[in-house]
C-alpha cells in the first residue's frame, strides 16, 4: 500500500489517489500537496509519486530542478533501489538521524 503521507524534513506532505486522465501525478508547492493518478497501475503510481516527492525536494531545498531534472533523478533512483535492493534493506535497519537539519546548512 502506497502512503498517504510523505514526510520530507519538517514537512508532512498530503498524497491523494484519485482518478486523473491526463497526467499520472501533480504536486503543489503552496499548499504542500501531492495527487497520484488511480488510472494507472501501482508501481507506475509508485514512481509517479517518487517523481512528485523530488519536486518537493526541489521546491524545499531551493534546489530550483526542472521537470527534465527529475525525471532524469526519478528514473536514475527506480533503478537504483531496483539494482540493489540490499543497500535500502540496510539503511531501512538503521537508526534514523536528523538528515534535513544537516542538509540544510550544508552547501549541495
């Protein structure tokens, strides 16, 4: 089951399923809000979502990624959790650290 909440940082952001014909997902920066098409199958709503949350990233951290950013980092990360599901199994067992605090003062 996909989330209905993504965290990224400080922000809990909203994810909505519902039925869009057009597109397979959209996201609004003010308010912080995400919706994934239902017309689509699950793991294409999966990576719609991953799409969606690294605009947010980008929105968040002043990142200022185009769409052709992150589709490229979209697809660059599908296929890295898909080649080593192994290092994600691993960093999902370790203890979580204050990321978004330590990345917010660094200089990306």
């Amino acid at each position: 089951m996909l989330p209905t909440t993504i965290i990224i940082g400080p922000a809990a952001i909203p994810v909505t399923y519902l039925p869009l014909e057009e597109l397979y997902g959209s996201s609004t920066e003010h308010p912080k809000a995400i919706e994934v098409s239902t017309e689509v199958d699950v793991p294409t709503q999966a990576q719609t979502l991953l799409h969606e949350v690294l605009h947010h990233v980008s929105w968040m951290y002043g990142l200022e990624w185009g769409e052709r950013k992150v589709r490229l980092l979209e697809v660059i990360l599908v296929d890295l959790v898909q080649e080593n599901p192994g290092l994600f199994r691993e960093l999902l067992t370790r203890a979580k650290r204050p990321a978004a605090e330590t990345i917010q003062g660094s200089h990306i």
